[in-house]
C-alpha cells in the first residue's frame, strides 16, 4: 500500500496548496481482544499521546491566546466596517490551531456585516467559514459557503479576490476526491493569475495542478509543474512558499522510490521553515514525510518518532485529514513490524474519521491497508472483501470520463497559450513586410473600393426607384416612405462625409510618395505608408458596415438559426478584439455559466457581439474593466456588457440606434467610428426576433443588453 504523503497549503487570500484538514479522537479499539496485552498496548499509546500532546506542542502555541484576545479586546471597543474586519481577521488567524473558533468568527463577521450591510465584510466571513469546513471535513457545507461568498466578491467588483477563492473551491473538491472538478477550478484560477500577471500565485497553481497530475500516476507532468513552481518562488525570495513546493517535490521523489532525494528535499524544507514563523501545518506535514522516508529506508524506530510528532500537532490543531492519514501510515507501519493488533487499531482510527470526513481518498487507502493486513493475519476472506471495497471507491475516484474531462481542459488550456503566442508573432511579423508591397496592396483596395462604392451608387439608386413607384401605387404611405427615403439620405450623405478623409488622405500621400519617393527618407516613406493603411482600415470598416446594414434593410439577409453555446461564441470574440483590450490594459471579466444555449444565426449574433464588445473597448479608459455576463429566464438569454467607460450624455442617447442622425464619439484613446455599429447591431438582433436596450450614467459607464430565444 502507498503510504500517505502530505502537500502544502496556505489558507484563505493568501492561498491553497491542498489545506490538510483533521479532527482529534482516540484510537478505536473495539476489534482488539480483551486482554491483558491489549490493554498494555492502549496505555502505552494513550502515554505517548498525551505526551506529545500536553509536552511538545505548549511550546508553539504558547503565544496563541494572547494575539486572539487581543484582537477580540479591539473588536469589542471597535463598530461599523473596522469591527467586521477584525472579526475577519480572527478567523483567518485561528484557522490553523483552532478551526472551530475561526468558523465561529467567520459565521460572526458574515452576520455583523449583513447587519450594517458591508458585502465585502460578509463575503471575507462566508469564505471563512468555507475554509474551515474544509478543514473540518464539511466538504459539502464549504462549498455552499465558498460560492455565496464569490457570488459577493463578483457582485462588488473585487475581481482581485475572485482566482483565491476558485482556488480554495478547487481544494475543497480535491479532498473529496473529485479531480476532474478540482482541475476546472485550478485551471480557472491560473488564467486569471496569468492574465493579471501575478507571478507569484500563478505558480502556486502550478503546484497545485501537479496534485491532479500525481493522483492519476503522470508524474512526470507533476515534477514538471513542482519545479517551474519552486524555481519561482526561489527566484523571487518567497521562503514559505519555496519551502512548501521542496516538501511537495519529496512527495513526488518518495512515490518514484527517490529516497535520497525526497529526504534532501525534506531537510532542505526544514532548514528553510526555521527562517519564518512557518504554521503548525507545515511541521505536521514534513514530520510525517519525514517518516514515511525513514520506514522506506528501514528505520522504522525513527519513523515512529516523526510520526507521533505529525499526531500530536495534528490532533491539537484539529486537523481531521492529516490525523486520519497518520493513522494509516502508522498502521502500514506495524503491520510490517508484524504487530497486527496496533495495526488493526490504527487502520480502525483511520476508518472512523475517514467516514465522518467523507473522504473517498482516505477511504480507499484504509481499505488498502485492511487488505494487506488480513492477507498477512491468514484471513483472506476479509482480505478479498476489503480488496473489493477498494477497488469500487478507486473507480470511483478514477472514472473514464473523469479523466477524460482533465486532459481536455489541459488542452485547451495550452491551446489558448499557444495562439497568444502565435498572435504576438504574427504581429511581428507583419509589421515587417515589404513597404513596396504594403503600397501595391493599399492601392489595390482602394480601387476596389471605388468599384464597390459604384455598384452601391447603382444598387441604391435602383432601390429608390422601386421606392418612389411604391408612393405612387401605396397612396396611403406616402408619408411613411418619404421619411424613409430622406433617412436614407441623410445616411448615404454621412456616408460620402466619411469617406471623404479617408480616400483624400489616400489621394494625397499616394502623390506625395509617387512624386518625392527618392527625395524623402527611409521614416517618412514608412509614416506615409502607415498612413495610407490606416485611412483604407477606415473606409474599409465604414463600407462593411454599411453593406451589411444595407443588405439587412433590403430583407434579403437569411437567417440561419440553429443552437448556438453563448459561452463560447464569446470567447471567440474576445479572441479577436485581445489586442485591442491589451493596448489599454482592459480587464475583461466573463460571467457566463457554461451550459448557456440560444436559438439564432450564429454569424449575426458574433457580429453583433464583436460591435457591442468593440465598443465598450473604444469607451473605457486605460486599466478599466467591463464585464459580460448572461442570465437565462425561462424563455430568453439575455446578454449583457457592462464598461466602466465614460458612459453616455443624457442628451445624446435618444440619438443612439437612429439612421438619420450622424453620431460617433471617439474613444478614450482618440479611437475613430462610424456611427453605424450599433445601428446593424439592433438590425440583426431583431432579425433574430430579439430585443436590444442600454443603460448608462455619464462619467461611470454603460451597460448594452440584448435577449435572444433560449434553446431547449
């Protein structure tokens, strides 16, 4: 049986590496028999309990109670938003010795908070609360308690808070054994660290993902991630953090047999942790590493030694997981000394918590453990049974699907990596091109464009046409299609407007650089060049526009509907507006549940997105935010993108989606529009029989809605 190496945490905003949560009790000895050695062996193990217990650990939490009851003093004298805090502050600092006194703090904080209504306040103790269920083994109860408080955390906007709190959630699944929900919330977690990034967390979800690589025995990918990791923290002087990633590569070592290795790693970690006032959770878990080497290597009297170290902090800090786990290590251990009635006691211990934890993974290892034990005793019908046992929860940790399910997510999360690679080259690389070519190429799309704008002269004029012989037969509209046709007009003369800076821009430099190409020099060629391409992006995005709105209101647009996944129509745009957002350091938020399907025409609604998106880019200043999310009803799915730009005039929205009223504001950064974006937006929307509408509050931003039918 594999022994039961620990990992490394830390708790709440300041991070998780797989918190090791346990709970204190005495050995269950009801299996042993009623004898006089029997009750030899529990007064010598009651004896080294309470030794360890009552003698070694005085002496780290000596100093424990007066920093509680200092912040409970300032507390009582302290009201409002600072009392709230403090509460906070409790918690998190009694999570490690105490677990039931910071879940009392936290649930404190959460109530004090709701009652002065500070959600900041009421978040931090929901999360408390969430993390010392976990270390209780309330796995259930933690991430009810995690998802109400990152619920909150996304409700005020403390995006900050938001990959450590999907961080903790991952953990929580991690000790129930469901990986593959786990690895979601780590991979969640680390886009957004490196989308910030942050560095310094962004590696310690690296540690963390190497936990599900070393579950499902890839332990190649977990030395990989464990060592970009260290080298991190190494790097950037993080001593506790280092020394937790050196105890996490000895687990890895200890599984491949690396002794010498895992032991090295160990010392090294230990030597680092008397630098700082490390937790009693990192010494709970180098002690029982420690011993785990130590047996490997056939010392099984100094094992034992670090073992009771590991329990006696262990059960003083309440710590249900890792009592459990030395439980079992323990009883491997004497089972191999062929003491099979401590074994047995050890193995029952493990059980007990393991049940109340409702911990598949410890299951599974103390039915491991029951197995061997019986095969040794001679009992092989209840080694066979517990064999059986093992295995049904061992698939159950391990299904097809389950693994299925990570390897995709890690694909798609290295995939999304290598096109942020590849588009930073492709940038480089055209920027690079010929300046003859670039030339050649601008001078081409200009008279294209000239034959397009002749065709659409023809076109319109066809269409007016057909129009104004309409007045003569459809007496009773004359009224509604003349204004159609002057709106028209005002359009196409907003139109011509436009494109004059563009094509007279293009007109001037084409001369200039026929005329003075040999007089001028290598940068001015390359300024006039520049020049050229963007005023034909300009006419080009303006005549796009303008087709497709006019295509739309000649009805002769078809739509295509079919069911289309929201969630990942809009990250396709996003990927296309990236470098837009990136130039102004824009952080987008995406709050849209997976799941999330509608019924339309999937090219309209990713042009509609790509202007509502572009828009609220071009109107939100640097290092700003906008947020989009989508909430299903019973019958829509309504999207919606909030900026925090600076917003509409409330003069100038009743000109927002009229045709006959030329209105383009620039951007923060002086961007250029045409007007007409939000205008084939409501277009195409409609065609999808949808709804489009805005909100907005000059100088704080704006938020653009659209519904569209939801899909069975």
């Amino acid at each position: 049986m594999k022994k039961h190496s620990f990992w490394n945490k830390e708790p709440f905003l300041r991070y998780g590496y797989k918190p090791i949560v346990m709970q204190s009790g005495l050995i269950n000895d009801k299996r042993l028999r009623k004898t006089n050695n029997d009750r030899l062996f529990r007064i010598i193990i009651m004896f080294i309990l309470v030794f360890n217990l009552f003698g070694f650990e005085f002496c780290l939490f000596g100093q424990m109670d007066k920093k509680a009851d200092s912040l409970l003093s300032l507390a009582s004298r302290s009201d409002g938003e600072n009392r709230a805090n403090i509460y906070g502050d409790l918690g998190e600092y009694l999570m490690d010795s105490s677990p039931e006194k910071a879940y009392e703090y936290g649930k404190t904080a959460m109530e004090y908070s709701e009652k002065i209504k500070y959600p900041y306040g009421k978040a931090r103790g929901l999360i408390v609360m969430g993390i010392t269920c976990t270390y209780l083994g309330k796995y259930d109860e933690s991430v009810q308690y995690l998802n109400e408080g990152l619920k909150i955390i996304k409700e005020i906007k403390q995006y900050s808070k938001v990959p450590l709190v999907l961080m903790n959630i991952g953990i929580t699944y991690y000790r129930q054994g469901k990986y593959d929900e786990a690895f979601y919330y780590f991979l969640n977690s680390a886009a957004l660290h490196e989308e910030r990034k942050d560095t310094i967390s962004y590696a310690k979800v690296l540690g963390n993902m190497a936990f599900v690589y070393e579950e499902r025995k890839e332990y190649d990918k977990a030395l990989d991630y464990l060592l970009r990791s260290k080298n991190i923290f190494k790097k950037a002087g993080k001593l506790t953090e280092y020394s937790q990633a050196l105890n996490n590569l000895g687990t890895v070592y200890n599984t491949l047999n690396r002794w010498d290795d895992a032991l090295s790693v160990y010392t090294e970690a230990l030597e680092v942790k008397a630098k700082y006032d490390a937790p009693v959770d990192e010494f709970i878990t180098l002690y029982n590493n420690i011993a785990i080497i130590q047996d490997n290597k056939g010392n099984s009297n100094k094992a034992l030694e670090y073992y009771y170290k590991a329990l006696a902090l262990s059960k003083k800090s309440s710590n249900m997981y890792s009592t459990c786990a030395i439980y079992c290590n323990m009883g491997e251990l004497y089972q191999q000394k062929k003491n099979y009635e401590l074994s047995l006691a050890y193995y029952d211990s493990c059980y007990s918590i393991a049940k109340d934890i409702k911990s598949l993974a410890m299951l599974a290892h103390c039915y491991s453990g029951y197995s061997e034990l019986y095969q040794s005793m001679g009992d092989y019908k209840n080694a066979l049974s517990f064999l059986k046992k093992f295995n049904d929860v061992n698939d159950s940790l391990f299904t097809e699907k389950s693994s299925k399910r990570i390897e995709e997510l890690q694909i798609k999360y290295e995939s999304e990596k290598s096109k942020k690679e590849l588009a930073v080259k492709g940038l480089e690389i055209r920027k690079k091109k010929s300046q003859n070519l670039i030339l050649i190429i601008s001078l081409s799309f200009v008279f294209l464009t000239l034959i397009f704008i002749v065709y659409l002269y023809f076109y319109t004029r066809k269409k007016k046409t057909i129009l104004e012989r309409m007045n003569i037969r459809l007496s009773e509209s004359e009224s509604s299609l003349k204004a159609s046709n002057d709106t028209k007009e005002k359009l196409f003369g907003i139109v011509t407007h436009d494109l004059k800076n563009p094509f007279g821009t293009l007109i001037s430099l084409t001369s200039f650089l026929e005329e003075s190409y040999r007089e001028i020099d290598e940068n001015h060629r390359l300024t006039a060049i520049q020049t050229i391409r963007k005023s034909a992006v300009n006419a080009f995005e303006l005549l796009e526009t303008l087709t497709k709105w006019s295509i739309a209101q000649s009805r002769k647009i078809q739509t295509d509907k079919k069911v289309i996944d929201i969630l990942e129509l809009v990250r396709t745009t996003l990927l296309l507006l990236k470098i837009e957002a990136e130039n102004k350091n824009i952080l987008v938020n995406l709050i849209i549940p997976p799941d999330t399907y509608a019924y339309a025409d999937e090219t309209m609604i990713k042009t509609v997105m790509r202007n509502l998106v572009g828009n609220a880019i071009k109107f939100t200043p640097e290092n700003g935010d906008i947020t989009i999310s989508a909430n299903v009803t019973d019958a829509d799915v309504v999207i919606s993108i909030h900026d925090s730009g600076i917003g509409i005039p409330e003069n100038d929205k009743s000109k927002i989606f009229r045709v006959d009223i030329k209105h383009s504001t620039p951007g923060t950064a002086k961007e250029r529009g045409t007007g007409l974006g939000l205008i084939l937006a409501k277009e195409l929307v409609e065609k999808n029989d949808g709804k489009i509408w805005f909100e907005s509050e000059y100088q704080k931003g704006s938020t653009f809605y659209f519904s569209l039918s939801k899909a069975a």
